[in-house]
C-alpha cells in the first residue's frame, strides 16, 4: 500500500488594509463666503425679530402700567377732595372747642382725648392708594418714560406719604406721658390742630392742583 505524499500548503494572502480615503471638495470660495453669510444673515434676522417682539411687549406693558396709575390717581384725587371736606369740618370743630371751655372739657376729661367730638371719622377720612405706584416701580417703569411725568408722580406719592403720618403724627402727641390731662387740654388740642394743617390740611390744595396735572399728562 503507498503512502499518499503530503499536500503542499495553499499560500496565504496577504491582507491589505484599505488607507484613508480623502474626500475633494468641489466647493469654490464663493460657495463657502455665500453660506456663512447666509448664517449671518438668518441670525441677525432672529435677534432683529426678537428685539421688535421685545419693544411691542414693552410698549403694551408701558401703557398698561400708566394707565394703572392713572386711575389710581383718578381715585385718589376724589378721595383727598373728600377728606379735605372732612378736615375743614374738623379744623372747625378744634378752634370751636378752643373757643368755647365747655366743647373742649367735652373733648378732653379726665385724661382722654374723646375724639369722636372733633373728628368722628376718624383722624384720616380716607386712604390714598400706592399700588399701582409700588407696582410701576418694581417693573422700571422711571426708565421708561419722560423724567417730567417721573418726577411729577414722585412728587404726588410723597405728598400722600406725609398725609398718611398725620395719624402717627397726632398718636406722638396724644401718647405723650399727662398730654391729654385736663390742665392742659388747651395746649394738646393746638398741637393736633397744627399738625392737622402742616401734614395734610394745607397740603391738599396743591396736592389736588398736581393730581389734574399729572393725570392730564397721562392722558
């Protein structure tokens, strides 16, 4: 029996690895130039956009916000027209107690200031509203409009803060140890009448001068 020749081995190929494929452009300068201007373009177009968005909301919210205060003012125009009424007659009721012994021992006996003689509703006959104000200030709205109107509402809030401390005011003079005390009953009634003339009284005629101004220059 023969023995079968060993078979030659088969010769092994060799493995190529492919290298990096380049990739050519075909692109021009002007391609690439007209692309990013395009870029640009489209970014500047949005920013454009969202700046004319911005100025309309803006401009809404401005009048909105003066408009607001507008009524405010309205409001508290007729309120402090109401509240001089009320003072006059108070201020009335202070000088006929000072006048007349038997009205002011009414008022002030036995160490108590019996207010309800004098000012029956109360030292402050209305409150005068500062929200639409407070809220304007809070959105920068004095940013936003004519330094003139600024300055002119400014003008108004800060004189209803001085009405307002007419009542803290009066409270410092009544609180003070033996002030409402029959012997001098005479003396811490001119001391509310004074106030009631330096913080609110003689204050309200220009104060309601300046509320017409001012809501005409919002108009």
């Amino acid at each position: 029996m023969e023995t079968p020749e060993p078979k030659e081995d088969a010769p092994v190929q060799p493995i190529v690895i492919p290298g990096p494929v380049e990739v050519f452009s075909t692109k021009g300068w002007k391609e690439y130039f007209s692309e990013s201007a395009m870029i640009v373009f489209s970014v500047l177009v949005a920013l454009a956009l969202t700046e004319v968005v911005n100025y309309f909301h803006e401009k809404k919210d401005t009048a909105e916000t003066l408009q607001n205060i507008k009524e405010e003012l309205v409001k508290n125009k007729r309120f402090e027209q109401e509240q001089y009424v009320y003072q006059t007659m108070v201020l009335k009721n202070i000088d006929s107690a000072l006048t007349h012994p038997e009205f002011l021992h009414l008022v002030i006996h036995d160490g108590e200031l019996h207010l309800k003689h004098i000012a029956p509703e109360g030292i402050l006959y209305r409150d005068l509203s500062k929200v639409a104000w407070q809220v304007a200030q809070s959105k920068g709205i004095t940013t936003r409009i004519d330094f003139s109107l600024v300055e002119k509402i400014t003008n108004i809030y800060e004189q209803q803060a001085r009405i307002d401390k007419l009542e803290d005011e009066i409270a410092a003079i009544l609180l003070k140890p033996g002030a409402p005390a029959d012997a001098n009953a005479r003396e811490s009634l001119i001391l509310v009448r004074d106030a009631y003339h330096g913080w609110a009284y003689d204050r309200a005629p220009g104060l309601i001068e300046d509320y017409d101004k001012t809501i005409k220059a919002l108009e």
